[in-house]
C-alpha cells in the first residue's frame, strides 16, 4: 500500500502519474475526486485515499462533478499483468453483468465465481457487481452528458433493468436525478 504522505504531496501537485492509480475523498464534502482536480486541495485530515472509484463510492463519496473520477483510467502499472481482472472487467464492461450473474462470467473466464470475487477484492478493492454498478452509471452519465435520449432509453443501453433502477443508482452515488444532472449542462449554466 502506497503511504499517505506520498499520495498527498501527489494530489497537492496535481500530478498526472497518479491519475487512476489513487482516488482522494473528501469527508467534509462526502465527493472523491482524480489526483489531478484543479479544485482547491484540502486539509490532509479531511483527506482519505482509495484505490479505485468503486471503493470509493462503497465507502459513501460520490464522484466530483468537475474531474470525473468515475471516468479515470485504471491504473496502467496493472494492465497485462493481471489478465484475469482485465478481461473479467472488459467483459462486464460490455454488460456481462447486467443481464448475467458472477457465476456465469467466472465460468467463462474458467475460475470460479469465489476466486473471481477474491481478485477483484485484491486488485479493485470491490465486488464484480459493485464495479458493474459503477460502469452501468459511468454509461448512462455519458449518454446523458452526450445525448438527448430519453432516460428510459438511456437505462436500456447502459444496462439498467429499468429507469427506476437508475434513478436509484444515481440518486445514491450523485445525491440527485439523472434529469438534474441533464439540466446542468444546457447553455449559461457553469458545471460546479
Ligand atoms: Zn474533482
């Protein structure tokens, strides 16, 4: 594990090599954000590290509106060298998890469903449906920022059983409504 003082002084000069590596919350704001937030650093007391957007959202913080946390890239240090978790997270990326279960996709990476959920633990600190949950909102939040298609269909394609259902999800990462969050982006109004 990465030392708080290091990942601080990383945030404090908004440093680009850390962006995916390690996520920062904020307890007084309850948001978690990327290294590289140009929003205004913190007290280190205030400050708690993550190291990945999921645990981060399970421990209760919602992404910053400003820098996108939820969108950051997983850490490059990993990648090809835990080749299970990645092609586990390609795939429910393309939706193996919402319309199957971890069994199923653990079957298809040929482990089983325990050790699947072990790796992830390890290496992304959540479960393969939280990370799941996290893409699903991470697609709809895009199709919402980027089109104007009504809600229910932006559920449908990012993988959410209902609209219902993502307004849930939403309305417990980001403390409102897919709508709200549509408004945000129409002319004259400045993101926060
Ligand atoms: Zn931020």
């Amino acid at each position: 594990m990465l030392d708080f003082a290091a990942q601080y002084a990383a945030f404090q000069r908004r440093d680009p090599a850390w962006d995916g590596i390690v996520f920062v919350a904020v307890r007084t704001t309850g948001v978690y954000c990327r290294p590289v937030c140009r929003a205004r650093t913190p007290l280190a007391r205030n400050v708690r590290f993550y190291g990945s957007a999921a645990s981060a959202e399970r421990a209760g913080y919602r992404p910053c509106l400003r820098c996108r946390p939820e969108a950051a890239p997983f850490c490059p240090a990993w990648k090809g060298t835990r080749t299970t978790v990645e092609r586990a997270l390609a795939l429910i990326e393309q939706g193996a998890l919402d319309c199957g279960d971890v069994e199923a996709l653990a079957d298809r990476l040929g482990i089983g469903a325990r050790h699947l959920s072990r790796l992830f633990a390890e290496h992304l600190d959540a479960s393969p449906l939280q990370v799941a949950l996290s893409l699903r909102v991470q697609r709809a939040k895009r199709l919402i920022d980027e089109s104007d298609l009504p809600l229910f269909v932006v559920a449908q394609r990012a993988g959410f059983s209902s609209a219902r259902r993502m307004t849930a999800a939403f309305a417990r990462l980001y403390g409102r409504s897919p709508t709200s969050l549509r408004r945000r982006r129409l002319p004259g109004v400045t993101m926060q």
